[in-house]
C-alpha cells in the first residue's frame, strides 16, 4: 500500500527536516518546498493527503497560498506561524485551514494534529461502501453523506474541508440540541478545549458562507447566544 503523502511547505530548512523526520518515523512519506511555487508543482505531481503550511514565506505567503489549494481542493491543511495572537489564527483559519499550530511547536504534538486531521480526511474520502443510515444526516433541504463526504443544499452541490464536514455533520446528526463550541471541539477535534479558542467560531461561520444563502441570517446553523449551535430539525 502506498504511503500517506504529506508536503511540507516551510522556507526554514531545520524546520522542515525536522517535521521530515518525525513524520517518517510515523511511516508517512514526507515532500518539501520552500516556496509556494514548489509547493504548487510538488501537488500538482503528486498525490499528497495532507499539507503542512507556514505563513511566513518569501514570494508567495502562506495564507494566499492556503486560498489557492482551497480554490481545488479539500485535503487537509495544517498552519504554521510565529505569530500567537488570536486574530493571526483566525485569518489562518478562514482562509481555508483546517488547525494552526504556533511556532515554536512540540513536535509530537504536531504528529498528533497530522494524525487528527488525516484520521477525518481519510474516512471521508470517497470511494468506500454506500452510506448507511448513520452516515448520513438530512435537515430539510441540507443532505450530508459522510462517506461520500457529499453536501447538498436543495440539491446543489457544496464542497467543504474535513474539518468543516464533521461540524456540520455532528450539528445535523444532533438535531435540536444546542451543542457549545466546547463540546464541538472536543468531538471533532478530539482533543481539550481551552480557553478564548476562536478555532469553531470561525470554522462556523465558513460553513454559514458555503450552506446559507444569507449568512447574516442562517437557515440551517443558529447561534444560541451564551450557548452554542444548534440546527433544528
């Protein structure tokens, strides 16, 4: 069986070889760039599942380029930045990533996150057996099809990242009940909320944009002030 393609898009060499490193130790086969134009060459060629992405980069930056993968496809996309301030993770995420890890980062943690977030790409892939009931989840005119990672809305077609699909997917499959954006983190992302986390609030509002047709006054997915999410039946 082929190895799980993962590039990693970095212009700081020890970096890069480093995550190289880990990540081959996991039994992942690992590419680099150092550039966005690389980078971009490397997809094109290649097969890759999963893409590790810094912000910081000569020529083309890593938030433009994270909007030209999102632009063809949904494979999963991790950050990398020097900065923490919440409103730097927040444009990471919007422009189509799907987790941000803060430089200087453990690198076992960022093998967990790898791992985390290929676990849901993977499962959603097409190409498995046909959907039974419990993988797939309709709420009025809005259709998902978790193993055929398929979204409908009144019939047309909406293309979402991982991350985004199992939001959703957990929203409609709990229809009714308002879930906080602790609860929503810890399922989707299995790991442990902390505290000022923005990650599901910005993802929430991607979802509004591709599924609602006024995000300003969604249909499908309501926020329950103080609370949390809901979408009912």
């Amino acid at each position: 069986m082929d190895k799980t393609c993962v590039l990693v898009v970095d212009d700081e060499k020890e970096i890069a070889d480093l995550v190289e490193i880990y990540l081959s130790n996991e039994g992942y086969r690992v590419l680099k760039a150092g550039t966005a134009d690389e980078a971009d060459r490397l997809l094109q060629e290649h097969a890759v599942q999963l893409v590790i992405l810094d912000i910081m980069m000569p020529g083309v930056d890593g938030l433009t380029f994270c909007r030209e993968i999102r632009k063809r496809s949904n494979i999963p996309v991790l950050m990398l930045s020097a900065k923490s301030q919440d409103m730097d993770k927040i444009m990471g995420l919007a422009t189509g990533a799907d987790d941000y890890l803060t430089k200087p980062f453990n690198p076992l943690e960022l093998v967990a996150r790898v791992k985390s977030l290929l676990r849901r790409y993977l499962y959603l892939n097409p190409g498995r057996q046909n959907a039974g009931d419990d993988d797939v989840a309709t709420v009025r005119g809005l259709q998902i099809d978790r193993k055929g990672h398929r979204v409908t809305v009144y019939g047309r077609e909406v293309s979402l990242t991982p991350t985004e699909f199992e939001i959703l997917f957990l929203l409609a499959k709990n229809k009714g009940i308002v879930l906080s954006a602790e609860e929503i983190f810890e399922k989707v992302w299995n790991e442990r909320y902390y505290e000022s986390n923005n990650t599901v609030m910005v993802h929430i509002r991607k979802i509004r944009e591709k599924i609602e047709e006024d995000p300003g006054k969604p249909e499908f997915i309501k926020t329950v002030w103080g609370v949390g999410y809901r979408i009912d039946p």
